[in-house]
C-alpha cells in the first residue's frame, strides 16, 4: 500500500471505530464500573473478535458467510440474543458499595470473553469488512501483506478509540456515589446493550 492509500484507509477504520456500536457499549459499561485500567481485558477481548472477523474476511470465508442467507441470519440471531443476554444482566446487576469498587465477581477473563463474543457474533463486521478491503486492495500486489497491513491497522486504531470510550467513561465514577445513581447507570447500559440488539435484529444485508 502506497502512504497515500494507508492514510485513506487510515481515516476509514478511525471513522469505523469511533461510530457507537456494541463493542462501544460494552467498553463504556466496563469503564464506567471499573475504570480504565480494569476494562483492558474487555478492550483486548474486543480485538480478539475482530481480528476473527479480519481473518475470516482475508482468508475468503467472510464471502461464504456473507453469500449464505442461513449462516449470516443465525449468527446475527446468535449475537442479539447474546447482547439482550448481556442487557439484562447489566440492568439487574447489584450496586457496589463505595469500598467495593475496585472489587468485583467479574474475572478479567469473563470480561475478556463476553467482550469476543460481542464481536465474534456480528455478522455487520464481516459485511463491512467485505465491502471495505477491496476498495483498498492493489489487485497487482501480493493481497496478503496489504490485508496484514489493514487488519493491524484496524486492530490498533480500535484499541485506541475503545481506550478513549473507557477513558471517558471513567470520568463518571465519582458522580457514582449512591446507589439509586449506579443503579440508574446500570439500567442504562442495559438498554443500551438492547438497543444494540434491536439495531442488530433490524440489520439486512445489502
């Protein structure tokens, strides 16, 4: 890829990452409860799914799902089941009290793998991605060290956009003082994880 190119692209995957989805909610929900620093796991869960998607899409298989009507409807089925899962768990979860917070019955590794799933089980992905590579391809260069090139790219620029989600809702720990307000906060997460689903069901394929 020419530096011109990589910078389109470049351009494409922040505007990819920034606009809110599941994987969006999901780091917010984490950073608002347990800060940055304990939402890394979730961050990094969230790249494992992507990078799933990446590989099925370079490796010629995101075509075969994307051509499959039965295969794209249960995954997405599967994922908004998974994100209604999700939103009710975060509505009922219990409040904390203050010297809790930084206590938690969520293992980094729970966190790590809800956060995959998240992605793993969104057919949108591996749609988009299908749509985005060959507009960046050189036909007449090697595809593999272009679609390394983007995929790294995409990873990373995620990892930052998600750090920054974290970051910012972080900042809404110390308005979390009482319980009616962190219940209030989780009621809202958990909507919008229902949201997410609802946006999910309401997908179809072009």
């Amino acid at each position: 890829m020419t530096l011109t190119l990589w910078l389109t692209f470049l351009i494409a995957a922040v505007l990819i990452s920034v606009s809110p989805g599941a994987g969006a909610v999901n780091t917010m929900s984490n950073g608002v409860r347990f800060g940055v620093k304990r939402s890394l796991p979730a961050i990094l869960g969230l790249q494992l799914g992507y990078g799933a998607q990446i590989v099925l899409v370079g490796a010629g298989l995101g075509a075969l799902v994307a051509s499959s009507a039965t295969l794209l409807t249960v995954i997405k089925w599967i994922g908004v089941a998974y994100l209604i899962w999700l939103g009710i768990q975060k509505w009922r979860e219990p409040v904390l009290a203050a010297e809790d917070n930084e206590q938690s019955d969520i293992s980094p590794r729970r966190q790590f793998w809800n956060a995959a799933l998240v992605n793993v089980t969104n057919p949108k992905a591996t749609v988009f991605l299908i749509a985005l590579f060959p507009q960046f391809l050189v036909a007449d260069a090697p595809h593999g060290p272009q679609l390394v090139t983007m995929g790294t790219t995409l990873i990373l620029v995620d990892c930052l956009v998600m750090l920054g989600y974290a970051l910012l809702a972080s900042q809404l720990l110390r308005f979390m003082t009482t319980p009616r307000r962190q219940r209030q906060m989780n009621r809202l997460f958990g909507g919008l994880f229902v949201t997410a689903a609802v946006a999910l069901a309401s997908f179809k394929r072009a």
